[in-house]
C-alpha cells in the first residue's frame, strides 16, 4: 500500500506507475491522479499538445502506419472497420457531448437528410458529419460529407 500525495488515499502498489529516481521505485502520484493532471494539462495547453504530436507524427509517421497495417493483418479488415466505426462514434459523442439518443433525435428531426442541402443520408458512416462550433464544440447540426467540406473551406 502506498499514499497518493495528491488524494491522500492508501492505494494497492498497482495504482502507481514506476519511478527509478524514486527511493521505492514508484512515483508518488497515483495513476487516476496523474490522468486527471495531464488532461486538465492537454485542456489548458491545446496548441502546445497538439504541435507535439505533430512533431511526434512525422518522427514514427511510417512506423505508425505500419503497426495500424500489422493490427488490421492480424484481427482481418471487417473487424478493424467494424471497431474504427465503433470507437469514433463514440469519440465523437464524447468530444461534442452528445449522447446516442440526442444524435438519433436530430437525425430524426432533420428526417435523415442533411441540414443543409437536405439530400438523404448514405448509409457510410463516413459520409455523415456532426457540424459544430469549433470555438464552443456547441453541436448545430448533422451534415453530409459534401456540405462538411464545404464549411471547412
């Protein structure tokens, strides 16, 4: 058991990450904490996060795409489309605040066609884009793919 300096609670030694300088060999902030820490940190410092990952992009950009290549070898192509799909609608509904039933509602209310153009959707998950305000992640409503770029120009 060990204390986290920032929760004050006893904590099992699995909860602490690993520390060499340390006199026990493990850092003194918890896991759960040290999430906290760097989220409200890449939230505060979104350019300075954002430049490094670019940086860090175009250093391993080939190894990353060939470990993404590899991964989609080994659990086969409906499968890795099938978990993409699954994985960035439910960050995109996490990014916009947004939950399945409000995201079903708008659909519903814009009769399943785009917003702006009011062309019916395509079944593509692609081709269906959630328009928002990039200053307050506000939601205004669902496009499709063509009217997405449009705006973004």
């Amino acid at each position: 058991m060990k204390k986290c300096c920032i929760c004050k609670q006893q904590l099992p030694i699995r909860f602490f990450n690993k520390n060499s300088l340390a006199k026990d060999g493990l850092q003194t902030v918890c896991r759960p904490c040290q999430k906290n820490q760097y989220s409200d940190y890449r939230k505060t410092h979104r350019d300075a996060t954002r430049q490094r990952w670019k940086k860090f992009y175009e250093r391993h950009r080939l190894k990353m795409i060939k470990r993404t290549r590899d991964y989609e070898k080994k659990i086969g192509k409906d499968e890795y489309i099938r978990r993409y799909k699954k994985y960035n609608q439910v960050m995109k509904f996490k990014l916009y605040n947004l939950s399945k039933e409000k995201y079903h509602e708008m659909r519903e209310q814009q009769e399943q066609k785009c917003a702006m153009c009011l062309t019916p959707f395509k079944e593509n998950p692609r081709s269906i884009h959630i328009d928002h305000d990039h200053k307050t992640n506000q939601v205004r409503g669902i496009l499709c793919d063509g009217c997405n770029l449009f705006l973004l120009r």
